[in-house]
C-alpha cells in the first residue's frame, strides 16, 4: 500500500468500532498467556509488550486484525516522488496529560528507537529507511526515504509514538512505573505489577470514539490449564493461546464462544551460527565437544529438517490448530510462495545424508526451548527432539521459562532454539529483516537475528525487495528469497500457529491475525 488516506481512516473506523455501545461503567478482563515485560514501547519487539503497548500509545499507522494499515495519528501519508513521502498529523489530540500532540514528539521517537539502551529486540529496523524528518509545521511532515521504500506505511504501524516531555532521558524503570507512560492512546495506566497484571482506566479524552470500558484489566496466566480455569470460573472474560487440548471442550460450552484466525506466526529451529568452532552442547556420543559447527553444513540442516513428521506435530502436538509449512507467512499473505511446501519425512534420507555429511554415528545436542511463551512451545521442542533422536542426533531438552529464555537467546547461548515469529507487518519481508538478514546495528537489520546467520544473497533479496514500488515485482522477489530460504533451510520450519480464543458469552471479539489480544477488539454484543 502506498497511500493512506481519509477515505481509508473512516472504513477502517468503522470496522474497527463495529459493535460499539455507549461508554459506560463497564470492565473487561484479558488473560494473557505470557507477561509483559515492560511498558516501555521501544525496549523489546515482542508480543505481548506490543498487545500491552498498543492501549496506552497510539502509531502515525493502525493495522487492523488482518494486518492492513489504516490512518491513525497520521491521518494521510502520500509519496510525493519514491523517496519523499508527506505525512499530515490528526490535530485536536492530546497526551493523557492534557498537552498536545504535534510533529515534534514523532521527531523524538524516531530519535529516541535506535538508542534504546540495552534493547533485546529493538525497533530501529522499522525506521532504517528514513534519511531525513522535515517539520513543515506542527501537524505536516515530510520523510525522505534513503531508496525508494513502498512499506513505509507498514514498517510506521510498528512504532508507538511516545511524548517528548514525558519520554526525554526515560528508560524502562520510569514507563513501568507510569512516569514515563504518557500516551495518546484509548486506555491510561493506571498500575503495572511485574508477572502479575496491568491495570488500564479509559482515556475520557480520546481523540477517536470513546471506549465500552471504563476499566481493563490484563493478567498475565502464564499456565495454559490456570488460564482455561480462571476463564471457566468467571474471573477472566476472555483468554488468548487456549490449550490445544481444551479447544473441543471449550466449544461445546454454551456459556463460550471460541474465535480463531490463521496466525502470521510460525515455529522454527533455530541452528547457531555464531561459532565456527566447538559448542558446549554439541558432542560426539563421548560427549566431547565436536571441533566445527555441523549446522554450517547445508547437508545437516536438511537431514534435520527431513526427520520432522510435521503432520504428527499437526496432530499430536497442536491438536490440529496449526499447519505444516516450509516458510513464515501464511496463505494469502504478501509475498507467500505456493511451490514452496514442506519437505517429506524421510528418516532413511536424513540418515544418510548425516553419513554424507560425516556424521555416520551422528552427535549428541541440547535443545532450548521455553515452557511457557508459545503454545505448546516446550511439547512441539520435545517430539522434535524424539524424532531427532531416532536418526542418531541425540538430543535432550533444556526447557525454562521465557523470562529466563531471552536473555540467554541475547547472548547466542543455545546450540539449537526453538524460534517463533510472527509478521506483524502482514507481508513477508518483516522475517527476513529481523530474523534471517545479517546483524548488524549501523544497518538496522537483523534486531531479531539470534542465531547471527549471515548470507549475502538474503540481504541482496531484502535490500531488493524493499526499493521496488511496484507491488507485484516487489512481491515476486519476496517469492523468489522464500524459495532460496526453502532451499538453503537457515531455519527449519516446523508449523503455522491458529490463534485461538475464547470468551463469555455476551461479548463480540475480532480476531487478530498478529495474535494480539485488545480490549479495543472486544465489545458488549448488541
């Protein structure tokens, strides 16, 4: 999309307000199946912190449930040649403190993403196109861009836009604490209580249409059976990441209703790349340490990935809310390759090609993975480990919580991961810019990139892709980098998520493909 405009502002308010009553003194509570680590909107890229974030700020851009973007504190966006774009501010909004909002908070943020002290997975990827910010006057701006760039709507989507006088020499200490929490968005903070919950008052002064909930409450449940419970009970009105195994219970509640939508993420292994040499948690079945990395072989990375039954994962582990796949967007989506499919189980194959690679015997691996981020994240990682086991890659599993997990991931600990993404972005070249393209902080790439895989032909498809205007060529590049993705297998694809959740009767929910769970997308039925 390469225009936001009036017209798109109000078919996307109302949609987005579609089901909407009245404000009154109503509340609404949300389970959360992972914590919020910080409320501070630039710190970390990951879910449930952009869920947590999106009720207290606003972005110049909206993305909708299927991921589409629409006007929000910029009402239009217009390229002006392919690398100017002129962008005009919503007037008449103002922070929860009363002071308005104008061009120069936006100049702040783009200032303040990059330098984000310490970020586990920061945002600057999104802004790495922009050479230059021009303040034509408190409500116009204008962005040049380095290169022509035809996702700059979509990459803005990603980045809450914070208050210069709330935000200048702020780090996470002062937005958990609600000092540095100054949003213009539908909900305040009231309290945020670390692993616990976060409590949210309706901001009486919003600038689009007044909110149902006079208050909002988001605890973080982190046991998939405590969070079905706490549903069942009455003591949370509608949950995210419902245990496959009560999905079938769940839907035959008549108290209940389930919503479900085709998730933008998928689950991958994550080999390391950032040791030539010897890995603690690589051995030989001695349990010496092998002298080189097999995971920089092609040949083991592809026998790897052709000992995995996904269809048993399907069936098994995700109970059928998920599918097999070989790459990291759904059907349907930008930039998706319908040739690419996943590789067969072979476990014969995959023997052999070990012994091609050297490995007649095979090795001994530990398997990280976190217990209580992903659905059915540490099961998925133990039935790979099984099938691994059984062509002679003997693996164990190191499971831990994701507070825990992240940063030992930051510090290219693991061996071998399991990774999850989803491409909020809604097309396909958000993967391959956090995940799969070379680190490196001067270029903005790779924020996400734990593994530190480095492959020159995958930076030239994004660098590529990102400069073409023209929808359908940009597209077919994107096609083109996932069938040398499928073929180099840098990442061994397990399966795309369903997003599944269930609510009391009594409520309208639209759900989101990036997973995340709103109060803005729940409503009191008519």
């Amino acid at each position: 999309m390469q225009t936001i405009n009036r017209l798109a502002a109000a078919a996307a308010l109302a949609a987005i307000l579609a089901g909407a009553v009245p404000a009154g003194a109503q509340n609404l509570s949300l389970g959360y199946g992972a914590t919020v680590t910080t409320l501070d909107p630039h710190y970390h890229n990951v879910g449930p912190n952009n869920a947590a974030g999106l009720h207290i700020f606003d972005a110049l851009i909206w993305r909708d449930s299927r991921a589409r973007p629409h006007p929000m504190l910029a009402e239009s966006l217009v390229p002006i040649t392919d690398t100017l774009w002129e962008m005009k501010l919503r007037q008449g909004v103002t922070w929860h403190d009363g002071r308005p909002f104008t061009a120069d908070d936006v100049v702040f943020t783009f200032e303040r993403v990059p330098n984000v002290a310490n970020s586990p997975g920061s945002f600057a990827g999104f802004l790495r196109a922009i050479s230059r910010v021009e303040v034509i006057d408190a409500h116009t701006m204008r962005i040049h861009t380095h290169q022509p760039h035809p996702n700059l709507p979509i990459d803005l989507g990603a980045v809450a836009i914070v208050a210069r006088h709330a935000a200048t020499g702020a780090g996470v200490e002062q937005f958990n604490a609600g000092t540095a929490a100054i949003g213009t968005g539908p909900y305040r903070l009231l309290s945020y209580r670390s692993g616990d919950r976060i409590e949210f008052a309706r901001n009486e002064t919003y600038w689009g249409e007044q909110e149902p909930w006079q208050r909002v409450t988001v605890k973080f449940l982190l046991n998939d059976g405590g969070r079905t419970a706490a549903l069942l009970a009455g003591d949370i009105d509608i949950i995210e990441q419902i245990p496959t195994t009560d999905l079938a219970r769940l839907r035959r509640d008549p108290r209940l209703v389930v919503t479900e939508i085709p998730s933008l993420r998928t689950t991958y292994m994550l080999p390391d790349y950032s040791r030539p040499g010897p890995h603690p948690t690589i051995t030989d079945n001695a349990g010496v340490p092998l002298p080189r990395n097999p995971f920089l072989d092609p040949r083991v990375r592809r026998a790897l990935s052709m000992a995995i039954n996904r269809e048993a994962l399907v069936e098994r582990v995700m109970d059928g809310a998920a599918q097999a796949t070989a790459q990291w967007v759904p059907e349907g989506v930008f930039g998706y390759n319908p040739a690419v499919r996943p590789m067969p189980f072979d476990p014969d194959g995959a023997k052999r090609l070990l012994a091609e690679a050297g490995f007649p015997d095979g090795f001994r691996l530990v398997l990280a993975t976190p217990n209580d981020r992903w659905p059915n994240d540490s099961r998925l990682s133990q039935a790979v480990a099984q099938m691994w086991t059984r062509i002679g890659v003997r693996t164990s599993i190191d499971a831990m919580p994701f507070a825990a997990f992240v940063p030992r991931r930051t510090r290219q600990d693991f061996a071998m991961q399991l990774g999850a993404w989803g491409s909020s972005t809604g097309e396909a070249s958000n993967y391959l810019l956090s995940i799969v393209a070379t680190y490196d902080r001067a270029r903005l790439t790779g924020a996400g990139n734990m593994s530190r895989h480095s492959d020159p032909r995958i930076d030239d498809y994004l660098v590529r892709a990102n400069a073409i205007m023209d929808a359908d060529a940009r597209e077919g590049l994107l096609r083109e980098a996932i069938g040398y993705y499928a073929e180099q297998i840098p990442m061994i694809q397990l399966v795309q998520y369903l997003n599944t959740w269930a609510h009391r009767r009594g409520l309208v929910h639209d759900p989101r493909m990036d997973e995340r769970t709103l109060a803005m997308g729940v409503r009191p039925a008519r």
